[in-house]
C-alpha cells in the first residue's frame, strides 16, 4: 500500500469513529422517565401519568359498555402494605399501526423509592 491510501484508510476510521461515538445511541429497553403529568411517547405511543395515589384499600368497579356497574370489590392491604394507584393515560398516534402491549413493572420517585407491580 501506498502512504496516502494508508493516510486515507487511517482518515476514514478517524473520521467513523468521532461520528460513531458523536451519535446518541437509542436503547428503546431502557426506562422512560417523566414527571406527573407529562407526556413520554416511544414510537407512535405516548403513556403520561396523570396523578399518584397511596393508600390502603382499593375499590373496584366493573362497568358494562354502558358504564353501567355490574360489579364491585373492595380490596384491603395487608400490615406494612400500601396499594400505589396510577390515574394514566395512553395516546396513540394517528399513523400507528400493529398493536403494542405496556405495562409499569417498576416506578421510582423523586426520592429513590421503587414501587413493583404484585400479583
């Protein structure tokens, strides 16, 4: 090889390098963060939180299509238990298209506590 297609290879590394590392890299698997109210949208989807409620029983209405009740449960937390209640919304975009599937598997507050869904 001759000195200047050395000096040209060497170039074009240099320069794929600087522009490799110059690019934020998306990673769609790490966590979203967002405050309440605020709107975080990965592709075509947009999830906010409206508000955040602790509390230690639950109530649960089951609605027909009509919002109609047909059904209720009240459930109590157990000692040292609390029930953290997420008042969400989900957006979708009007070009989306293929269905997606979403759920929180884990929210951590301004303080460092996490929260982790239980079944």
């Amino acid at each position: 090889m001759k000195k200047w297609e050395i000096g040209v290879l060497i170039g074009f590394f240099a320069i794929f390098t600087i522009l490799f590392f110059s690019v934020e890299q998306e990673r769609p698997w790490e966590p979203k963060t967002s405050k309440v109210g605020e709107i975080v949208w990965i592709d075509e989807v947009g999830i906010s939180v409206d508000s955040v409620s602790v509390d230690d029983h639950l109530d649960v209405f089951f609605e027909d299509r009509n919002e109609k009740i047909i059904g209720y449960r009240k459930y109590e937390a157990d000692a040292g238990w609390k029930f953290v209640i997420l008042d969400m919304f989900i957006y979708v975009s009007k070009d989306a298209n293929g269905s997606r599937t979403f759920f929180a598997e884990r929210i951590e507050d301004e303080n460092g506590m996490t929260y982790r869904d239980y079944f």
